[in-house]
C-alpha cells in the first residue's frame, strides 16, 4: 500500500484527493513538525533527504515526490479520469493541473 507523509497546512491534501478519486488504497503518515528539526523530520529525511510533503512511499518501497508526478503516475493508473488523448478538453485538463499545483 502506497503511505502518503504529509502534514495538514502543506499540500498533501491534493495528493490524498488524487489517490481518492482514483480508488488507489493509501495511508496517511502525519509527519506534522517535519519542518523543524526534531524526531518527525528526521523520519520524513530518512525516506525523503530533501524533507518534502508530501512524500509517497510506493509500494516497491520507491520514492515519489513533486505534486505534478505524482498526479502523472495516478494518471498513468486510471487514463479513465483524463480526457482522452488528444482532445482540446486534454489540454484544457494540462493547463488547469498544472495551475492547482502550482498555486494551491
């Protein structure tokens, strides 16, 4: 099962709600003062060096990070909640994914 570590207030809801649209199981690892030193960021730095939120442990045990992949490897799961490939509402759909990532 893919573990989300996040903390509330910094930007792992967009991923917990990506990975609950798509049905793909998932559990939350509240790593909440990971932003200052002390035992929750020394355990988000030992599966993430760069001491991000969110982080997704796969289940292989690899490391995804950065919002905007994270969103692609879902799609890469179920294509189904894209428009189709090649459509202007695929573009429409790049534009506005790209904007909630970058300004949520």
């Amino acid at each position: 099962m893919i573990t989300v570590y996040g903390a509330p207030g910094w930007g792992s809801a967009i991923s917990e709600l990506m990975l609950t649209l798509a049905e793909i199981p998932y559990q939350f690892d509240n790593v909440d003062g990971f932003d200052k030193p002390g035992p929750q960021q020394e355990r988000l730095r030992s599966i993430n060096p760069l001491c991000q939120v969110p982080t997704l442990q796969l289940d292989d045990g690899s490391v995804m990070t950065e919002t905007a992949a994270i969103a692609l490897m879902i799609l890469d799961k179920r294509p189904d909640l894209a428009p189709p490939v090649g459509t202007p509402e695929r573009e429409q759909f790049w534009r506005l994914l790209v904007w909630l990532v970058a300004n949520v």
